[in-house]
C-alpha cells in the first residue's frame, strides 16, 4: 500500500505494539492521540525499537479540525482506529463519557475519512460485544449482547460501520473482536501502564510483583469455572498486532469488504491459573483476596479462532509462558510504567 497509516490511540497498549509492527512491516505512520490514558514517552520508545520515529499528533478524535488537518498533510492511505475508553467496569459508572467518546469519537474519525477520501480501516472491536455466552468457543455469528456500556459501544461502532459499507460503495472494513491481550515486547520497552488501578488483570498481578500494589484483587470466585474465578482467552499483544496487520493486508487485496473476525487463541484459562502462572514466572507468591463481582462482567468465554485462520491466514502462536515472562520483562524494567 503506497501512503501512510494513521493510527489512532497508538501511543495505548495494542496501538504502540502495532505501530512497532508496522513500521517494521515498511509502513509509513502517523499517530494520533489524546493521551489521557498513555504517554508521550511511548514515541521515543517506538523509535528506540525500530529505528524509526513515526509522526505524532496530540489531539482528540472529537476535534474534527485536527483530524482534517492531519489527513490534508498526510497521504493517509487506510486507518488503524484503536483510540477509546475500555474499562467495563468503569463503563458501568460513566456510560456517557464511553458513549461520547468512543462512539462521538468515531463518527468524527469517519466523517473525517469521507472529506479526505480515505475508505480502508481496520478497527479495534471487542470480544464483550458477546456478552455471556449460551456456548464456548465463540463464534462470529454469535449473538452480540453486551453486558456493559463498553460493549455496547463497539456494537454501535461495528453498526455504523455496517451501515456506512451498505450505503456507500468502496469502504474496506475489518472488525476484529479480540478477547484479552496480555503481555508486551520482547524488548521490554513498551507495555502495558494503565494510569491509576489497572482494570486488567495482568498489570495488577505485575504491578504487585513489584511491590507496588500490596495484594491483588480477584473478583468473585462463585463463578460456574473450574475454580470459581473467571475464565478469558489471554492472547498475547504481539500475536494480537500481527493479526491487525494481517487484516489490513486482506483488506488490500480485496474488494469492498467488511469482516468481523474473531482473535484470540481458542483456549479458556482462569484468573486464578494466570496467577499461578505468573508466579512460576517471577519466583514469587502473588498475594490477593476475593472481592465482590464487578457490574458487567461475565463468567467465561473464550474464542473460536477459525475464521481469522481461513480468511487472514492468522493465528495466535504464542502461550501463557510466554505471556507471562513478557509481561515480567516489562515491568521489572519499568516499575512506575512510563513514568519511571
């Protein structure tokens, strides 16, 4: 693909570990994001990777004049879209800041790419489009029933998107509905740093291997599971960019598609076993204590990993050893995230 690839909220989690794959995939970027919830740092850490420091724009997705003026400098040729809120817990107590926006803030990224003639984007979905599940393994053509306002938002998302490819020919659209990204880079440079209590399981787990947080929380441990604590299909960060990448090659190559493809690694694991896991990992005991259940969540679901195989060519290769000792890797080096 000639042009470059704007990638929105690449400074974040997935978005940086993307970037770094791009780049060293040969793609031209320019990354977009408000930084309420990453850091700056992020950039020089991109190009300490790969030797190439990407465009960086700080600007929200809601100020439809920064996102014009970043597609008039730019020969934006397709778009990696993975700015929004993600907490659901969160999301159960803030519904209109995660409808304003994720959805608001998408409408305009898309508004945007009309003025600029720009049709190509792969969009980061969720696998809490589902909900809970009537069965395991998930797939595609399962029910979307949200149980929390951050579901719902990317059901409305991948709406507007289904309605905008049915009502204007030349969109190339892919989905992708990925369940629980874990782990960093191999280098150890990048990773996740949630800023204040991680929402997410395996930042709170380093961050008490470090000795930052004293004890973990678990919620529930009632659920119907093999050890009353919640099953997820944990897939790592860099098997989860690889199958974003594998997309916008599909999407590249083809006609006037839209995909919603499943990624995650097909296998169900319990809060409690990734503890375990990671304790083999550190050399350490993990403390923690059961709390209650937190509004929205689910039991357990994980994915059916098929039609990213047969359509993308794409499937995760990477285990929870492997997740573990990355995740390990990153925050020994880095305690305090970005900050320190």
């Amino acid at each position: 693909m000639s042009g470059t690839i704007l990638v929105t909220g690449g400074t974040g989690y997935v978005g940086s570990h993307a970037c770094v794959l791009l780049i060293e995939a040969g793609y031209e970027l320019v990354i977009i994001d408000n930084l309420v919830n990453s850091s700056s740092v992020v950039v020089d850490r991109i190009e300490q990777i790969t030797g190439i420091r990407p465009t960086f724009v700080q600007a929200d997705l809601l100020d439809e004049a920064a996102l014009d003026a970043v597609f008039q400098r730019h020969a934006v040729a397709a778009v990696m879209h993975f700015a929004g809120l993600k907490a659901v817990g969160e999301s159960a107590s803030r519904p209109l800041d995660y409808y304003h926006n994720n959805v608001g803030g998408t409408l305009c990224l898309l508004r945007a790419m009309q003025r600029a003639q720009v049709n190509t984007l792969v969009f980061s979905s969720s696998a809490t489009v589902y909900g809970e599940p009537e069965s395991n393994p998930i797939r595609e053509d399962s029910p979307r029933l949200a149980t929390n306002p951050y579901g719902q938002t990317k059901i409305v998302i991948e709406d507007i998107l289904a309605d905008l490819h049915a009502s204007e020919n030349g969109w190339k659209l892919a989905c992708l509905r990925y369940f629980n990204p874990v782990g960093a880079h191999i280098s150890g440079l990048i990773g996740e740093a949630p800023g204040g209590v991680p929402n997410n399981l395996m930042p709170f787990v380093s961050q008490v291997a470090v000795g930052q947080r004293d004890k973990l929380r678990v919620f529930g441990d009632d659920y119907p599971t093999v050890d009353g604590t919640g099953v997820r299909d944990y897939i790592h960060v860099t098997d989860l960019v690889d199958g974003h990448l594998a997309a916008l090659r599909y999407l590249e190559k083809s006609g006037d598609p839209l995909l919603n493809v499943n990624l995650g690694r097909g296998e169900g694991v319990s809060v409690l076993q990734m503890v375990a896991a990671f304790e083999q990992t550190c050399g350490q005991k993990i403390p923690y204590e059961i709390v209650e259940r937190r509004p929205g969540d689910i039991s357990q679901f994980w994915a059916d990993p098929t039609l990213a195989s047969e359509i993308l060519g794409w499937q995760a290769t990477q285990g929870v050893e492997e997740m573990c000792a990355d995740t390990w890797r990153w925050q020994s080096m880095n305690p305090q995230g970005y900050g320190g």
